[in-house]
C-alpha cells in the first residue's frame, strides 16, 4: 500500500459572502491527513462544519462560497485541476453517498437504469457489461436477488435498500476515496448497523480511505480509526477511535460521551450539553465552546485556543492541562476513600 496520503487538507478555511459585502466564516484552519485504506470519522452538531468540509474536498461549494488553504488528492493540488482533471477526480477518485438517497436518485428511473448510466457514457461499456457489472455489485453489497432489483424503480424498495444501492453506484465507480455524508441518518438502529458494516468491509476488501460523517459518535468509533471532534468550523479534538472513549480530553468531546444512553445503566434523563450549538460565524473571538463550558475562564472568551498534543491526540482547549489534573485528583481523592 502506498505510504503517500490519500487526502490532505492544510489551513483549510471556507468563506460565503453576505449580501451586504462582507463575509462570513464556514471552517476555519481545518488540518487533516488521511492515508490509503484508513476510515476517519467527522463528529458534531448540526452547523460544526461537516458537510461544508466534505463539499470543499469534492469542490461543490456554492457559489459565494470560497475555500482557501490546500486540498490534496493523491498529492494533486484539487483546487487547480481544469474541468477535465475534477471530472476524473469525481468519476473515479472520490465517490460521495449521501443521506437521503430518495432525494439523489431519479425516481422516474429503474434502479438498473441509474446504476449503468455512468458505465455506459463515461466508460463506454455496452448494455449488457454495464448491467452485469451493477448486478454484481448489488450483490456484494447485500441486496437479494439483484436481477430482480435492477428493473424495479427506486420507490419500490425500502429506504435501507436503496441506501445499499446508492453505496453500489458509488463502488461501480471503483474510487479510491469514499466521502459518506451521514449515510444512516434516515434509518432504523437495525438497518444502520447493516449499511455500516458493509462500509466498513468493502473499504477494507478494497483499500479504499473513507470519511465518515455522522452525529452518532458510537458509529465514528466502531468505523473509523481516527475521529476528529468538530465545533463551530474548527477541529476541537482528533484521536484515535481507541482512546477517545477513555483519554478524551476536551470539554465537548467529554460532553458527547456523556449524553449518549447506556445500556447497562438507569437514568432519569439524558445528561444534556447545555446552551445550544454556534456556526464558526457565530464565534467570538476566544473559545467558540466558552459559553456552554462548565471549565471556561474570561481568558477563554477572549483569547482563540490552538490544536495543541495532549495525551496522544491534538485538542484545542487553553486550560486542557488543569482539567486534566484536576479530574485526575478528584479520581486519586474517590478512589481513596471507598
């Protein structure tokens, strides 16, 4: 396997111009290397940056958006390729599934007829060939009796199946990077788990680097080996899937770990993380997180915290250090006197 990142994002910021001349800011300073094979997760609120990171790398802003800072496929710099480099770049080096499949394909389409449009105009395959190669597919990835399937249309099947076939175009496409955008958000528990599994295998059946999307962190971390926790357009924490359960070290990080429901415990509500969510616009100028942190200090509404190393990650959090200790004591102090 290559040893050259498959994917690397440096100081990527993402502006949009306002109607009154000005602008506001999207992401802000985003670092991220993924490498050939290796799934990443992208945790957060609603509004933290996620999708606008992945439409920066597939280069689908809107139009008053721009994106400064580098873009790396493969070591090519995206932002320069002409037309005909960012059409192959689409075509076969990333491939993107998106949440809601109803909405991205044609119902008035038979499923078969979706799944060979591509192979047959970009790849110049006959009929016959394009069908075979979408049947296969279907096959691989879990959906029964596949012939049948290729001429129904899309609002004849299930949600979960016609997620599996949004995943089934995108493999036909064979790219080396799959960017899924909240891929389970509109199934049941069940179903969920089934499409995350077969993400999971063909990635590494076929080597490909992913980036994973999804407001449910225990989903980031049954995938991905690395989890990048984002707040307000800005990376707060990034750590291994392993250690983030145990060694996570920011305050919103710890927050999300908090708020998910346990199985083996009674509780009589969820803990909830209190205020609601900002946009990296929204921000002040300290620490975006400050108003909804138990640990902020005035220092932090006023002075930006940088990505710093912390216990084999990287967190943006000026007073991680004294936290640390002082969750560390209180543990010392507990334990001490059971």
């Amino acid at each position: 396997m290559s040893t050259e990142p498959l994917l690397e994002l440096s100081s990527l910021t993402v502006d949009f111009a306002t109607e009154d001349g000005g602008s506001r800011t999207l992401l802000a300073g985003l670092d991220l290397t993924l490498a050939p094979g290796e799934a990443l997760g992208l945790v957060g609120e609603s509004g933290s940056g996620k999708s606008m990171t992945v439409r920066a790398i597939t280069r689908l802003l809107p139009p008053a958006a721009t994106a400064r800072g580098a873009i790396r496929f493969e070591g090519r710099d995206v932002a320069s390729m002409d037309a005909a480099a960012l059409r192959a770049y689409r075509d076969g080096g990333v491939g993107l599934i998106f949440q809601d499949p109803r909405a991205h394909i044609n119902p008035t389409k038979r499923i078969g007829a979706f799944l060979t449009e591509a192979l047959r105009h970009n790849r110049g395959l006959g009929r016959g060939e394009a069908l075979a190669r979408a049947e296969a597919v279907l096959a691989e990835v879990g959906i029964d009796d596949p012939a049948r399937r290729l001429r129904q249309y899309p609002q004849e099947v299930s949600g979960g199946m016609l997620q599996r076939v949004m995943i089934a175009s995108v493999l036909l496409a064979e790219p080396r990077l799959i960017l899924a955008d909240e891929p389970t958000t509109a199934l049941d528990v069940t179903i969920q788990r089934e499409v995350v599994a077969i993400l999971d295998r063909l990635r590494r059946e076929r080597g490909m680097g992913m980036v994973f999307i999804t407001h449910d962190l225990d989903l980031a971390l049954a995938v991905c080996g690395q989890v990048a926790v984002m707040y307000a357009g800005r990376i707060v924490e990034l750590r291994s899937a392993e250690s983030l359960h145990e060694r996570a070290a920011h305050p919103y990080t710890r927050g999300l770990l908090g708020s998910r429901p346990a199985i083996d415990a009674r509780a009589p509500r969820l803990t909830a993380i209190p205020g609601r969510p900002v946009s990296a616009f929204e921000a002040g100028p300290g620490c975006a997180f400050a108003p909804r942190c138990a640990f902020a200090t005035r220092a932090c509404e006023s002075e930006p915290p940088q990505l710093v190393p912390f216990e084999g990650g990287l967190v943006r959090c000026a007073r991680v250090e004294e936290i640390h200790a002082e969750r560390t004591d209180k543990r010392t102090s507990k334990e001490a006197t059971a």
